[in-house]
C-alpha cells in the first residue's frame, strides 16, 4: 500500500556484482562509482532505461561487451489476454532483448477473475511457439516443460474475489513467443 500511496510501481532491490539476474552490476564490476553502461547487468541497463526512458547519456557508453553476446531492443508494449480455465491472463510485454544468440522477453501478467464465484487457487498454462528456458520469475510457483509453461499461485496471491485480480507476477524466459489466443 506505501508504494500505491507514493506512485512507486517497481523497486531494484539488488544493487550489486552478484551472478544473479536480479544483480544491477555485472560481476566482473569492481567499482564503488563512476559506473557506465557496460558496468551494469541485463537488469541493470533494463532500469536505467526505464527510470531515465532514454538509450543514451553523456556518462554512459553503450555496451561493447563481446563476452556476453548481448544485442538489446526497444521495450515492447504488447498486452495480450489468455482465456485459461475461467481465469483471464493479460500478459504484456515489457522488453526483450538477444542473449548468446537467443531472444529473451520480460513479461508481466495480471490474472483477473471474471466470475462472480471467488477462486481460493489458481493455476495457469502458457504456451510458447518453441521450447523456452526460464531464467526468473516472481509472484508464482514456475515450472517448464518445452513450449509450456505452467505457473500456480503463492499462499500469499492464491485468492482472487469474484471480478477481482492479482497482478505483479511475471518472468524472463528465452527461446518462444508466448502464444496470444
């Protein structure tokens, strides 16, 4: 409710090198300041896109990196609903970029309720136009299988009221498009 409250919709919450995905740094980062583009992790380059909605800065340089084979793309906007036992799945899109050769694609989701019995448990199923590999998720129990993706809920989202819904879950998953029916 604080974050509704001052209009904060997404936290970083892992200022550091770690070899994680939600690290803002790289690991091979050593510095403490002074930090430019090829310093920040996927993660990283992601928030300060969307903090500053810019591509460039005068202190930052864009990424170089040939190590880790990263060609990055203009976040993409692509609300999509999925009718999914009962439950409706809006996903959208909020970026994507190319790893290794491979694209990668941040989704959001919201899953709304649009009956008037209330749901004490979820589960949804999404399915991609190839074979994806998860690299994160949130707000959700995850679990791939080729081109599908099975997500239930958490204790702590698994109600949804009759025309409610529960939104803030999402992934990062390479390979497939999700598939919009």
């Amino acid at each position: 409710e604080q974050m509704d409250l001052y209009g904060i919709s997404y936290v970083a919450w892992n200022l550091s090198n770690k070899n994680e995905t939600s690290a803002i740094l790289t690991p091979s980062c050593q510095k403490t300041s002074g930090f430019t583009q090829a310093d920040l992790s996927h993660s990283g380059q992601w928030l300060y896109k969307m903090l500053t909605r810019s591509h460039s800065a005068a202190s930052v340089k864009p990424v170089t990196s040939s190590t880790h084979n990263i060609r990055q793309t203009t976040a993409i906007r692509k609300p999509a609903a999925v009718a999914n036992g009962g439950i409706q799945v809006t996903a959208n899109l909020i970026n994507q970029w190319e790893q290794n050769g491979q694209p990668v694609r941040q989704y959001t989701l919201t899953l709304t309720n649009p009956t008037a019995i209330p749901i004490s448990d979820w589960a949804v199923t999404l399915q991609f136009q190839t074979p994806i590999q998860l690299s994160n998720g949130w707000n959700g129990n995850y679990a791939v299988s080729g081109q599908t993706l099975r997500i239930t809920s958490k204790d702590y989202n698994a109600a949804i009221p009759a025309g409610g819904s529960v939104g803030d879950a999402g992934f990062i998953a390479s390979g497939g498009e999700l598939i919009f029916s």
